[in-house]
C-alpha cells in the first residue's frame, strides 16, 4: 500500500482504519511516509528491490539510514519484498508523472524520471546471503521480526532457502506467500495471468517444506492473494496460513472500481493518483470508517464459520474440513486436494518423497 502509488488520503484511510480496527498496515515497498503515520495504525515496514525510504545516493541499502526509521514505535514488522503475486520478477515502475517532491524525498530518488524498482537485490545474491541480510536488518531494528515475501516460481529456489536455513540455524520470523493472482491495476496484464504459481498451491508447497525439514513452528506463514472474505481466509488458514494478508478487499472498501489506471494518473476515485483535484474527493474519515467495518465484518463471518464447523477457534481448522468439486460426481476435500508430507521427512535421502526428490537435490544455498 504504498505511498505514491496510492495518494495520500487513501493512505490516511487505510491507516485509520488499522488503528480503529487493531489491525496491521503494510507500507508497501516505497517507504514511510507521513501518512503511514498520521494515525498510529501499526505498520509493517515492506523493504523491497529498490531500498526506498532506506536507499543511497546509488540505490543500494543503506543500512544508518534504515536504523534510523525502523526505530519509529509505530514500525512492528520488517518485510523483505522478494517477488509478488501480480508480477513475480519484474520489479515495478512509478511514472514520472505520478512522482512529486514529498515522493522523491521519502524514496531519496531524483525529480524527473520514472522511479524503477529493480527485479532483484542489490543488498544479497543467494539464499544464504538473504538469511544473512534478515540478521542485519533485525540487529539494526532492536530484534523486531523480519521475514520475507515471495511469489514461489521454481520449486528450488524455495528449497535452496529451506538448505540455507538448516545449514546456518538462521530463520526469518514469517513468510508471506503471495498468489499468481495477487494483483495490481499497473502490472502488465500477461503477467498477471499467467506468471506465478496460485496461492493454494504455492501455500500448500511452503508449509510442507518447513514442516519436511521440521521447522514449520518456528516460522509464521502469511498467506495474500486475492483474499476478500471469510471462506477465503479459512480455506487458507486449513492449508496452513497463519494469518492472512488482504490488499486488493481493501482497495474495494476505499471505493476502488478497478478502472486499472493506477499507472495513469487519473485515477477516478482518488486512490491510486497524486492529482489533488481527484484524491481530495476521497474523504478520510469515511473511508477509514469503511474499512475498518469491513475488517469487523469479515472476522465476524469468519467466527460465524469456524463455529458452524463445530470447532472452537482457528488453530482446530484442518484440510480436510473443505471441500471441493472436481467435477460434477466428484468431491474431494483438501487433504485429499493438498496433501501433507512427514515432519523432517526431507532431512534423509530415504524418506524424501518421491514427487521432491528432483527439486530437493537440486537446490543450493549458496545460490538460487
């Protein structure tokens, strides 16, 4: 939810709405603004391939300059932004015509030109440097937890974390898993529908990697993709998410009618534009009202729904509590959908399943 991207009314809303509700807020990978912090809704602080907010004179990270405002009370939670679901591997881009001088100044980017987020870092190269750089970042933050965002593509690639993990002992302190269908109005469309793997699956294959090399409890998983009701976060929760990470619900409540102009400018609801004659429609107080009853709303459904399951909380909900159709005789539940494999079973050569086998003996720590 980043500033530049959204304006900064939408911003202010968003926020508001956070602290009404007692839920987070992530800054998106284009700083801190002002706005993140107009009305102390915690924040989760995304560190994404460009360093904005925390970036040198070369666009490298610059490490006094990010301890310095992750030392804010309101900064919770570090995300290091690896790929998302509406465009994995292709960075992201704000149009010159979109950047203002408050914007420049919070990113530390020139006037003038399209502000370009790299497709990859600068600050690490390799799973076991990317461990390495979670270390910095949470000596540097006085030990607030740090984790990372992906959208998983190649199986190994995850794997090569997962080695790295074992043969350091370092873990982040979650993993936010974004979905193919995650999504953004700016992201070029063929990307959006056809690059990524689905969140289901690609929840589905985090958490039984942590558990196949046993340390699923030491590592919270966030699950985001195109979440926007209560069934979609239980059904996620029973494939092994956590917590859940909701964007695009929230753009609804603010008033977005997915006009897919966010990279134009003109925006007609005032959210994703800096063109005051447009964001100043959006009015902060009602808006922030808005989205936190539908958060209010959505966990009231979803306490609706874990009881008429007959169960007493979250933790009790399993794969094969949900159901689904695979064709019109056929109904099968989740565990049969998403199987689970054995704790540790990825840590011995005899007990790797078959079907990780490949993508286990070819991922390395020392690169991706």
């Amino acid at each position: 939810m980043s500033f530049g991207a959204l304006s900064q009314n939408a911003i202010m809303a968003l926020n508001k709405g956070a602290k009404i509700g007692n839920f987070a807020h992530n800054t998106g990978e284009e700083g801190i603004s002002r706005y993140h912090l107009e009305y102390g809704g915690d924040l989760i602080w995304q560190i994404g391939t460009g360093y904005f907010g925390c970036r040198n004179s070369d666009g490298g990270f610059d490490e006094e300059l990010f301890t310095k405002k992750v030392a804010h009370n309101a900064v919770k939670m570090i995300e290091i932004k690896l790929s998302q679901g509406a465009k994995p591997g292709h960075g992201g881009i704000l149009p010159a015509a979109k950047l203002t001088q408050e914007i420049a100044a919070i990113r530390h980017v020139p006037m003038g030109h399209d502000v370009v987020s790299p497709p990859a870092h600068s600050a690490f190269s390799s799973p076991i440097e990317l461990l390495e750089f979670i270390v910095k970042l949470r000596v540097c933050s006085g030990e607030k937890p740090v984790g990372f965002k992906l959208c998983i593509g190649k199986k190994t690639e995850f794997l090569a974390i997962c080695k790295a993990m074992l043969e350091t002992g370092i873990t982040p302190d979650f993993i936010t898993v974004d979905g193919a269908e995650g999504g953004t109005g700016a992201a070029p469309i063929e990307m959006v529908n056809s690059i990524g793997t689905p969140l289901r699956d690609g929840l589905n294959f985090v958490n039984n990697a942590l558990i196949g090399i046993g340390i699923r409890d030491q590592i919270q998983i966030i699950a985001a993709g195109k979440v926007a009701s209560a069934f979609h976060i239980l059904r996620l929760m029973a494939l092994g998410a956590d917590t859940i990470n909701s964007a695009r619900a929230m753009m609804f409540s603010l008033g977005c009618v997915q006009s897919r102009r966010c990279n134009e400018n003109t925006c007609p609801t005032g959210i994703a534009t800096q063109n005051p004659n447009r964001y100043k429609a959006l009015d902060v107080y009602d808006k922030s009202t808005r989205v936190a009853n539908y958060h209010a709303s959505m966990i009231k459904n979803l306490m609706r729904l874990v009881a008429s399951v007959g169960l007493n909380n979250l933790n009790e909900i399993q794969p094969w509590h949900i159901n689904h159709r695979v064709n019109v005789a056929e109904t099968k539940s989740y565990a049969e959908l998403y199987p689970s494999i054995i704790n540790q079973c990825l840590l011995t050569d005899v007990t790797i399943p078959k079907v990780w086998k490949k993508h286990w003996q070819q991922a390395n720590s020392n690169h991706w």
